[in-house]
C-alpha cells in the first residue's frame, strides 16, 4: 500500500465501506462517481485500486488502511470520513454494518470529533448540491 496516497486512500475506505453491508447498492456506486469527480480524483488510479482490492483479505485491509489514514492530516481524516457516511446514506439509510466501520475508524482509530465530521458532510453535500443542480 502507498503512503499517502490520497487516491488509493479513499478508494480503500469507499470499497471498505460499499463491501461492510455484503450489497453493492447501485446509489452508493452512483456516490462513488461524485466523490471522484468532486474530490478531483484521477478516476483511472480510483477505480484500478478498486479492483485490486477485489483479491486482497478484507480483514487485513482495515487495519493497513486506518494506519496510512492516521498519517493524514485531521482534516483530510475528516472529510474523508464525512465521505464515508455520505456514501453509507447514499442508499436510504445506513447499515450496521457501514456504522460499525465507520464508527471504528473515526472513534477508535482516528479519535475525530462527530460533530467535526457533521459539519464537513454539510460542506460536502452542499458542494454535490452545486455541482448536480439539486442531487446530494
């Protein structure tokens, strides 16, 4: 795993969490594409790094992944867990499962304020809402 590395960062977070429920939903896909568009991605190294998570052990891969997160700085840490939540309430409503993970990682792991990752969703939403005339 690359240090640092914040397309292959996000993209280990994003397919930590559509994968935690045991359903891809097709809105949380939808989500993804508008983090890499808003965030500014480089889509190619996004995706690939998708689909090479597809052979590595999921249970070895939150722990690696929260280790190269907790190196961020706290506000990358933080809008990249605004991220997660916004994607886990893509679909409706979010899973145990995806509040589970995203609980582990910005409580246990990362020791971040909640209502510091509240506020930066509202930034992200209202940023989705420009962007997509309406659709956050």
């Amino acid at each position: 795993m690359n240090a640092l590395n914040p397309n292959a960062t996000i993209a280990q977070l994003y397919y930590l969490l559509i994968h935690a429920d045991d359903r891809v939903d097709k809105k949380e896909t939808e989500m993804g594409k508008k983090l890499v568009e808003t965030e500014e991605l480089n889509p190619e190294l996004f995706y690939n790094e998708i689909d090479r998570l597809e052979n590595v052990d999921y249970k070895k891969l939150l722990p690696e992944c929260a280790d190269v997160l907790k190196k961020f700085e706290k506000k990358v840490q933080i809008r990249y867990i605004a991220w997660m939540c916004i994607i886990a309430n893509s679909d409706g409503f979010m899973d145990k499962e995806e509040w589970k993970l995203i609980y582990q990682l910005y409580h246990n792991q990362l020791k971040l304020p909640l209502d510091a990752i509240m506020e930066e969703q509202k930034v992200i939403k209202q940023l989705i809402k420009i962007k997509y005339k309406g659709v956050a």
